[in-house]
C-alpha cells in the first residue's frame, strides 16, 4: 500500500476517508508522534454554532496502529458540541518496520460527508 503520509511534514486531509503510513523495511523501532487537527461543518454568524443550519456533526477520528484503534476522538458517544470549531488529539506510538498507521475520519452525519467540509491536519513525526 501506498504512502499518503509523509513523515516529519505536515499532511492536509480534506474530506472523509484514511490516511496511511507504512514504516518501511529495514527502518529500527522507533516512536513516533501523531498529531491531527480537524475543523467541522458549521454557519457563521453572529456566534459559532455547528448546529444551527447545517446539522451537528459527528465527526470522529481514529489513529490505528495495525487496525487497532490508539486513539480516539469525537464520535457518537462524544460528538463535538455545537460550539466546537474543531477537534484533534494526539498520539506516540512505538512503531517498526512492517507497522501501518491509520489515521480514519468518519461520521455518523450527513453533514460531515459533504465534499471538503471536514479538514484536517495531520503530523508524523520520529520522536516524542
């Protein structure tokens, strides 16, 4: 599989969908930091409230080392309030050669499926 993550650079994600880092062969054990940040569906107006035109949005993001969910964030049980402009966490991982990271943004809602509604930033980085 392909690379859509770029080591020790900033990756821009729009939209819904996986970004994918995979260590390469021959590369030793090492940590490795993951940082994502993402804004959500909202109407502007006199005050910030994701809820009040365009629905509440369930976005949530997932950081997977081998398919196994390290972190978690937004989501059904925990969607971003209507005055939350964005959400994001932070994860350091140990990974080696082989290991794939996933990072996942989905949504239960409509409104975060809309083309470009959803953007994100996404940093790996060796290290802590």
């Amino acid at each position: 599989m392909a690379n859509s993550l770029q080591i020790n650079n900033s990756n821009v994600f729009a939209g819904l969908g996986t970004a994918t880092y995979v260590v390469p062969t021959g590369v030793a054990t090492s940590l490795y930091t993951v940082q994502v940040k993402s804004t959500i569906p909202a109407q502007l107006g006199q005050s910030y409230d994701s809820s009040s035109l365009v629905g509440q949005s369930a976005l949530q993001i997932q950081v997977k080392k081998n398919t196994v969910a390290q972190l978690t964030v937004g989501g059904s049980a925990t969607n971003p309030t209507p005055t939350q402009q964005s959400i994001g966490g932070s994860v350091v991982l140990s990974l080696a050669a082989g290991d794939q990271l996933d990072v996942v943004f989905s949504s239960a809602n409509a409104v975060d499926a809309v083309p470009n509604a959803v953007k994100s930033i996404i940093n790996v980085f060796q290290g802590e």
